[in-house]
C-alpha cells in the first residue's frame, strides 16, 4: 500500500505513523524525521534545512523532493510506503504524483488526521522525542514512566525547537496557506479519506486501520 498521512503539526502523524507502518508491513518514510537526522549528523542537506526548520517554515521544494526521491528509490519502498510530512504542498503533491507515475505506481490513500488548533497546541506544547529512537511520547498525554528517559531505549527526551511557542503558530499558519489545499487536491482524486484523530492514541489507530481497509489496506 502507497500511503500519504496529512494534518497540521501536532495531529498525531509521526505517533500514528510508527503503528500504521508496522500494521501494513511499509517503510514510514517522516521527512521531518531525515532533516532532523541530518542536521544532527551536520551533512550539507541539514545545514541547508536547519534556518528553515528553527524558523517553521518549509524547506524549499527542490532540497526536499530530491530528498523524497533518492528515498523512494530504495529497495524496501518498491511495494508500498507511508509518507509521513510529505508532500507539504500543491507542487510536491503534484511532484510526487509525477514520479510515481513514472515508476508505474500511484498513491492508494491519503489519510487525513482532524484534530482543531487548540488541541494541536496542547500536543505540540508537552511533545518529547527520544534523542536515540525516535520514539514520540507527551508529558501529560502519553508520559514515559520515568521522566526524561525513554522506556522503550532507556535514551534521552527532549523538546524539538521548533515546539516553542512562537514557531508553533507560525507553522500552523504555513500548514493553512501551503498544506491545507493538499485535503481538496486529494479530495479530487478520490483518494481522501479523514479521521478524527482525538481520543487516546489506540483509538485513533483502530480508527485509522479502519479506513485503510476500505482502501484494500
Ligand atoms: P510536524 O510533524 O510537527 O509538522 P515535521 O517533523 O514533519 O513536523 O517537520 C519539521 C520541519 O521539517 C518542518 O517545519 C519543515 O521545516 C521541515 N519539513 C518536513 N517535511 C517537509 C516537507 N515535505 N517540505 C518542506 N519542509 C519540510
Ligand atoms: P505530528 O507528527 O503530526 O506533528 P506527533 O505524532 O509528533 O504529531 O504528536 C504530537 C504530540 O501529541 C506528541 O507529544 C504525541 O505524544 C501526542 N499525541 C499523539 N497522538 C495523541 C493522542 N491521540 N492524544 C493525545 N496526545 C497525542
């Protein structure tokens, strides 16, 4: 299966995305998840994403889908993929479209997570990532059992940057001018499908295999 997952920062993608990939068997490909790789690793892609990043804006079109491509050209997304973060808007959605096409695939199903500004503040506000695995927990919402430390590696949390107050607006408001017409241009292909994405995290991924299985998923 060819899954896109889409929604405003905050919405559970990353969250649910570990779950829905394990569940089809694909690779989660989170291009938020490979800029930050880079910037910490300091290669030439990271240092050209860092300013956009701390500022939350999106990396320019070209860095990123040539990023997306080289991914999707690896052995283990030939039969199916979960992008998480991508595409961010109308040109890499159409960019996208264009190089499956051309690798003779298509997408099968965007699914879209619902959740309003203020509970994406609350998530975005108390969200810590495991510094070794990645592994996306929240203070109140979905705490460790020991603060700090991630229970599944024993790394170390920590608060991305960009979740400080003043870049969560801005990025909520680079999600409504630039990914938000990603829902109608989707919608147009008949391969939209939303999801109330509030409640506990279990609930939202029952929800969310649900609407995948109407999709053959
Ligand atoms: P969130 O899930 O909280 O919205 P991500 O981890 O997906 O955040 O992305 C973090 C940052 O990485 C974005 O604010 C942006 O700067 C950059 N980024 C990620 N994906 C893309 C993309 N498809 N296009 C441009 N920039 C991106
Ligand atoms: P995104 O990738 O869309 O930016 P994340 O998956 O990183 O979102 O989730 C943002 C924050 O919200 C994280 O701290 C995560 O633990 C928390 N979260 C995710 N899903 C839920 C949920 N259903 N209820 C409460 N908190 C959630």
């Amino acid at each position: 299966m060819r899954l896109v997952l889409v929604g405003p920062p905050g919405a559970g993608k990353g969250t649910q995305a570990q779950f829905i990939a394990a569940h089809l068997a694909v690779p989660k490909i989170s291009t938020g998840d490979i800029f930050r790789e880079n910037v910490g690793a300091g290669t030439e892609l990271g240092v050209a994403a860092k300013k956009y990043m701390d500022s939350g804006d999106l990396v320019p079109d070209e860095i990123t889908i040539a990023m997306v491509r080289d991914r999707l050209a690896e052995d283990d997304a030939a039969d199916g993929f979960l992008l998480d973060g991508f595409p961010r808007n109308v040109p890499q959605a159409e960019t996208l479209e264009k190089t499956l096409h051309d690798m003779g695939s298509a997408l099968d199903v965007v699914l879209e997570l619902v959740v309003d500004d203020e509970e994406v503040i609350r998530r975005l506000s108390g969200r810590r990532t495991c510094r070794n695995c990645g592994h996306i927990w929240h203070v109140d919402f979905d705490p460790p059992s020991q603060e700090g430390r991630c229970d599944h590696c024993g790394g170390e949390l920590f608060q991305r940057d960009d979740d400080r107050p003043e870049t969560v607006r801005h990025r909520l408001e680079v999600y409504a001018a630039q990914t938000a017409p990603l829902i109608a241009f989707y919608a147009e292909r008949g391969l939209l499908v939303g999801i109330d994405a509030t409640g506990p995290v279990d609930d939202v991924t029952e929800r969310a295999i649900e609407a995948l299985h109407r999709y053959g998923g």
